[in-house]
C-alpha cells in the first residue's frame, strides 16, 4: 500500500473528514446561490413571486427553523451512532468497531445535516431589510427549503440503515466482503519478479544489521512497490522481519539489511518508510484480521451468557467461504528478485495456520452443539474440494482431529453418527489424515 493510499485508509476511517468535506461543498454551494441571487434577484421575483418573492423577516424566520432542526437532529444522528457502537461492541466484538467508523453512508448522513446546518448559517448573514439596504437572496433561499426536505428524506434513510446495519448478518457480509477484497488484492501478492527456477541456490549473507521499528504498534501495511525499489537503489538485500498484523515493540527489529556494513541513517528511514505501524490492525493487507473478527463474533456468541449458535454458525459460513477463495489462490514465495538478483524477502502466508486461526477455536468452544460443528464440516468439505494441491488439505489435518475428539464426546452415539460419517469421507481426502487413520467407525 504506498502513501496516497494509506493516508486515504486511514481518513476513510474517521467520522471527520467526509462530514467536513460535505460541509465545505454545502458553505461553496451558499456562497455561489448568493453570488447568483445577487445578479438575477428582480428578475427572479418578477418570473415567480410566490417562489422567489420571500421577504426579510419570512425568509429568516424559515432559513433558522432549518438550521435549528438540522442541528438538533445532527445531535440525534451522532448520539444513535455511538448507541450502536456500544452495541455492537458488547453484543458481537470491539474488533467491528472500525467496520462502522467506516460506515460511508452514516458519515453521509452526519455531513449531510451538519452541511445543511452551514449553508443556513452562510445564506442567512447576507439577508438584510429596511434599513440595512434590502437584500433577499432568493435562489440561495429556495435552495435551503429544498435542503430541508433532503434532510427528510436523509432521516428516514438512516433509521433503516442503522437497523439493518446492526443485524448479526449484515456485520457478517461486511466483514467477509473486505475480508474477500484483500484476498483478492493480496493473493498472488507480487513483489518484484517471481523466483526463478534456480531461487534456491543463491547464499544468503552471513551478517544481518537490524533495523529497528521507530515506535510501538501493529505493522498496517507494507509499500512493497516502494521497499523494493529502495532495496534495488541501495544495493541492498532486506528481509522482512515482521508480517503485516503482527505486533513490533519500539526498538525491536522491523527489517534487517544484508551485507557487511550497517546502513546509513537515511537508508533506514527510507526502509521505516516503507512499514505503516498503527495502534490497531486493518484488513486491507491483512486478511487474518478479518478471520479473526469473524472468529471473535463466533466465540461472543458461543459463550454461556450469549448462548447464540446460530451467529456462530453463520460465521462459521463466511470463515469457510473465504478459506474456500483463499484455497485457489496462489501464494507467493518469501523470496523477490529484481533483474535476476534477490533484493527481498518477506514473510509468506501460511495455509494451513489461516485454517488453524479461523476454525478450530470454534471447535473447541462449540459445546457439543452439532449446528455448528456440523457447519465446520461443511467448511472444511468446501475447502477440501477447493484446495488445489495436497499440501493445502493437510493444512486442514489439525481441525479434522479436533472434530472427530468433539463428535466422540456425544451422546447419545446415534446423534453424531451422520457427522461422523460425512467427516470420515472429508478426512480420506486428507493425505495426511488418511495415512494416520485416526477417524474410525463407530
């Protein structure tokens, strides 16, 4: 992810930035209205009296009922805002929090009304009367009449968006969408050229000088376009010491450099550069981070004072959907080459503990409740007929065991033998099940 983007992330995140930029645009649009209104104000009033032919006092009056209503019910729009994030976070996980800071149409919604409020504000100081010299705009009056009814329409609208943004499905889909995007962009994630044929035979050097991370937090993202050309300008080998989402300590060693000098200072700035560390993890490179929010939503539901299997079935169907997408998808290599030599080496993805991090924890905190155990097992029958090599069904080797320990706690044994056997026939599939033949018959 290289600069422009990253910074967008992060504002795309707050609650700012679109409300403020939506009120900037309602304050030029007043500001233009008025400038119009005072080049064609006679002639407007003449072509409609009843539309443009407000007085002082009317049009002042109606103008700061508008921009009180809109005030008062920005304030309604925020203060049901925050009720949903607090719901959210104890019903589901804080770990969605950041999903509705993202929310693009409730940041519409509180521009629109704060917008609104603005252009009020900006229209009603050019008003004067009597005395003061008489100066109605009329265009820029007819234009927050028309503005109100926008700010109707925008309320209705965000009473059905914040109820259905609160279903247990709709934080699901959302999750498993920006869950899907990042596979999509990262997986194959090219930096530089691919290995070639001999990749293996090139030496690693016998010195590493670390380079140190300038602070706390969680690696966000890495700008691979540019650690790989800085890599090339250096003459340098990196290595990657840490994957994005991973937590680095200020200090510790973010990136180490090859050879038998240290770099410079300005060469590891330029690397630092490269590395975006963030107090919270993102998704955008990271697409781990939204199994595990997936999984942290499941184990909130499975929990004896929530008692809500059928949320964590339904989580259990996104993890298997992803991990079914994430099964066809080639991963890189840790090894980049720039022009035929090694310049980079990053940590690759492992399969296999992607399984591992979204499944089987909800198959240990199931409790014996087949609804969800028998969704796993059609996870796991998903993304064994997906996976494309032997190596990524045995990465599935782990959670097959813990579903054959879970189902042998059962009783009665009746109850369980449809799923034992549905998982006997996915563990054949699993080279390194089928050769350890753990799962038997009852």
């Amino acid at each position: 992810m290289n600069g422009p983007a990253r910074i967008w992330a992060r504002l795309s995140a707050t609650f700012w930035f679109l409300p403020a930029v939506i009120v900037l645009v309602a304050m030029a649009t007043a500001m233009t209205l008025i400038e119009l209104s005072s080049w064609q104000s006679s002639d407007l009033s003449k072509w409609s009296p009843r539309l443009f032919g407000a007085g002082a006092d009317g049009s002042r009056a109606m103008l700061s009922a508008i921009a009180t209503s809109m005030a008062t019910v920005a304030g309604v729009v925020f203060s049901i805002t925050i009720v949903a994030l607090s719901l959210s976070s104890t019903q589901y996980s804080p770990r969605v929090l950041r999903n509705f800071m993202r929310d693009r149409p409730t940041q519409v919604v509180l521009g629109v009304f704060v917008g609104i409020f603005a252009y009020c504000l900006i229209v009603l100081r050019t008003i004067r009367g009597g005395d003061e010299g008489g100066f109605i705009p009329s265009l820029a009056v007819l234009g927050g009449l028309g503005l109100a009814f926008v700010g109707i329409a925008v309320l209705i609208f965000f009473i059905h968006h914040v109820a259905v943004s609160i279903q247990a499905s709709t934080i699901l889909h959302n999750i498993g969408r920006d869950t899907a995007e990042a596979i999509d962009r990262l997986f194959p994630q090219e930096l530089g050229e691919s290995a070639p044929p001999s990749a293996g035979e090139f030496r690693l050097p016998e010195q590493w000088h670390p380079v140190p991370a300038p602070r706390h937090g969680y690696v966000a993202s890495v700008d691979t376009d540019t650690l790989l050309s800085a890599a090339c300008e250096c003459d340098r080998l990196v290595r990657l010491r840490v994957s994005a989402g991973a937590y680095v300590s200020k200090g510790n060693p973010l990136l180490e450099v090859g050879g038998d000098s240290p770099p410079s200072s300005d060469e590891c700035d330029r690397l630092r550069g490269c590395v975006d560390i963030s107090r919270q993890r993102t998704v955008e490179q990271d697409p781990g981070y939204g199994l595990q929010q997936l999984v942290d939503v499941a184990l909130r539901a499975l929990s004896p004072g929530i008692n809500d299997p059928t949320t964590a079935a339904m989580c259990v169907d996104q993890m298997g959907s992803l991990l079914a997408r994430l099964a066809r998808r080639h991963m890189p290599e840790p090894f980049r080459f720039h022009d035929g030599k090694l310049r980079v080496i990053a940590p690759a993805p492992d399969f296999g503990v992607l399984c591992d991090l979204a499944l089987r924890p909800v198959v240990r905190h199931a409790r014996l409740d087949l609804q969800v155990i028998g969704r796993v097992l059609d996870a796991v029958e998903g993304i064994v007929e997906a996976a494309c090599t032997s190596e990524r069904r045995r990465g599935l080797d782990g959670i097959v065991r813990d579903l054959h320990a879970e189902l042998a706690q059962v009783r009665p044994r009746g109850r369980a033998r449809g799923a034992v056997k549905r998982l006997r026939e996915v563990a054949e599939k699993i080279p390194a099940v089928r050769q350890g033949r753990h799962i038997r018959s009852r």
